[in-house]
C-alpha cells in the first residue's frame, strides 16, 4: 500500500471505498473547482453516510414509483429483441431501417460473474467494429464497461450500445421522463447527457485499448423518452462533446490525487464513525466552492449551503462572477450604499452595485431612472 492510499483510507475511517456508478460520476461535472467535493469522491468517502452524521442529510435520489416506471418503460421499449429500438434508433440518425440485427444480452447468465461479464462485453463490442466483414447492425444490452476514477477501477453499465449504424456505435439512454410538445425538462436532459457523455468515454477507452479508432464511438448519445405523458416512445440526438471535455478534465485532476492532498491538512478525516462536531471542524478546513446548483447533485450540498450563508457564492455562480472579489454579502451591501471604499480588484462591482443601488432607490421612490 502506498502513503497516497494508507491517507485516502484514513480519510474515510479505513472502511472500504464507495463504489461510484455513471451517476455519481455524472455528478462529479456538476462542481469541478470544488476541492472538498473531490477530495471526498477520491478518498471513497460515503457522502450520504457523512451528510447525516454532522445533522445535514441529503434530500434527493428517485423515488420508487420513478425507478419502478423507469424500469417498466425500458422493458417495453426493448420488447421483441429491439425491434421498435432499432427503428426509433435507425430513424433519428436518418439511415435505413436495417431488416434485421443481432441482439445480444451482455447480463444475460453472468450477472453476478463481474469479471466474466466485463471480458465478455470486451469482447464482442470490440468485435462489432464498423466496416468488418460483418455489417449486420448489432444491440447491446446492458454491457459492462469500465473507467479509472481516482485510480479506482469503476463497473458502469449503459441501457444499450448500437453498433454498425451510420458506421458508427451509439450510446442509447432509455428515461422515463417525458417529451411534451418536442420540449423535455433542461434539468433531466442536462443530467441524461452527462450520464451517456459517461459511457461515451468508457466505450472510447475500450475500443482505443484493442487498437481501434476511439471516434468510431459517436458524439451524439440517443436519448428515448415516452412522448406526451405516454408510453409512446421517441427518440432524440443529444451531443455530448461538452460534457467529454468537462468530464475528463474532473477525472483527470481527479487521478491527480496527491496534488488534491496536497493542500488538505495531514490530520483531516471524514470517518463516519467520528463524532458530528469533530467532522464538522474537519471538513471545515478543505475549500468548498457551493453553488445553488449543488443541491441537485452533491449529498454534502445542504451542509455547504448552510456554511456559505452571507458569502455572495450561495447566490450562484452568475452573482458571484459578476461581483468578481467581492465575497460577502455584508461587503456588497456596503459597497451599494457608498458605506466603504473598495479595494482596486473591487472598483468595477462597487461602481456596478452603486447603479443598482440608484436603480433600485428611484424604482422606490416612483421617479424615472
């Protein structure tokens, strides 16, 4: 064991790491510059475990009632060995609908052999290469790919891989929320994108491993969702070029664990087993960089949020970019009101807060601006 590894293993209490999934990896998008964030995600930390421990649990996740429907959308939509999947799929990239395609269930009868699995998927995705001697389009169900997270080797296991169509393989996201009027919710298919840009990468990784062209995995991640409330479904292109430069950028200076460390004090822990007011010190010591946008994301979120009240970053990223140095709230309220002078990195949001103050004042008195 190396020093790296016995301090990753103190910081969590010397418990095994928490397996990350394409969720929580997902997830590791959402905050890139906060260190505590991936400090905790390096180390296996048990966030939800953690989170409750110092008295601020996490409050999201789905439902049953989402992940039994969910379940029961994929089940219908992979009826009848793909068959409508194919064409939904065959469709939206604009290609014939192939009269036939080979469909191969990768969890079929080695669901619990990992290893086993994971060769086998190897295997036959390497195997489906465009352009072979074979051209039969071919559907993967459910195969098992893998990436390096934080030196970590972590399963990941996409609804469906389509491959030798358009010449190219495509990642397919099945999600149970719906399409109403051609419009979805931004916030689910921002999340959907991140999560296929996931297996994007892993895929891109497996093919470059056996020698081939890591582009043959395409950029556009297809996306099928029931239409309208219905269980009708329609798919959609989702491009996933900006979550892969986002994504390996986080996963990068994430496998950069000691220059992590290097700026987290040696004694810090985040032991589930400590007591609450002991974790709260320690975690106090490595930087945050909360945002409004964590909640959805991160377990730590309600904890971060509550430690960042009166600094203008719990405001959001906008606020706190458009006010550049200024941190506080108490500050900007000053600097509105003329109360203090600003420091020179402060001029141009002191001159900006000193307009909206006006504003804001004639806006009251009912005089124009």
């Amino acid at each position: 064991m190396t020093s790296t590894e016995e301090r990753l293993a103190a910081i969590r209490g010397g418990v095994p790491a928490r397996r990350h999934n394409a969720r929580t990896i997902a997830a590791l998008t959402g905050n890139p510059g906060c260190t505590r964030r991936a400090v905790l995600d390096g180390a296996g930390v048990d966030k939800p475990k953690l989170a409750a421990r110092i008295g601020f649990p996490a409050r999201f996740g789905q439902s049953r009632f989402a992940i039994t429907r969910g379940n029961a959308f994929e089940a219908q939509v992979k009826a009848d060995g793909g068959a409508e999947l194919l064409r939904l799929v065959a469709e939206r990239l604009g290609v014939p609908v192939p009269a036939a395609a080979s469909w191969t269930d990768l969890g079929d009868g080695v669901a619990d052999d990992t290893a086993a699995r994971h060769r086998r998927s190897a295997e036959l995705l390497t195997g489906a290469t465009p352009g072979g001697t074979d051209d039969t389009a071919a559907l993967f169900d459910h195969p098992l790919l893998g990436l390096d997270v934080a030196g970590r080797r972590v399963h990941l296991e996409p609804d469906l891989v389509a491959a030798r169509l358009a010449g190219r393989y495509h990642v397919v996201e099945i999600k149970s929320f719906p399409v109403v009027d051609g419009q979805a919710d931004p916030a689910k298919v921002s999340a959907a994108a991140i999560q296929a840009a996931v297996y994007v990468l892993a895929l891109r990784e497996l093919l470059a491993a056996a020698g081939h062209d890591p582009e043959l995995v395409s950029h556009e991640a297809v996306l099928v969702c029931p239409r309208d409330f219905a269980n009708q479904p329609v798919a959609s292109l989702v491009d996933v070029r900006k979550q892969l430069l986002v994504l390996r950028r986080q996963l990068d200076r994430m496998a950069r664990v000691d220059a992590l460390l290097a700026g987290v004090p040696e004694e810090f822990t985040a032991d589930v087993t400590a007591e609450p007011a002991a974790l709260l010190a320690a975690l106090s010591t490595v930087a945050a960089r909360y945002a409004p946008e964590c909640l959805a994301a991160c377990e730590l979120a309600y904890f971060c949020r509550n430690e960042a009240r009166g600094h203008t970053g719990a405001l959001g990223r906008p606020v706190r970019e458009a006010l550049g140095g200024v941190a506080e709230v108490a500050e900007v309220l000053a600097l509105a009101a003329g109360e203090r002078a600003p420091e020179p990195a402060q001029e141009e949001a002191a001159a900006l807060l000193r307009a909206a103050a006006r504003l804001r004042a004639d806006a009251l008195a009912g005089t124009p601006a």
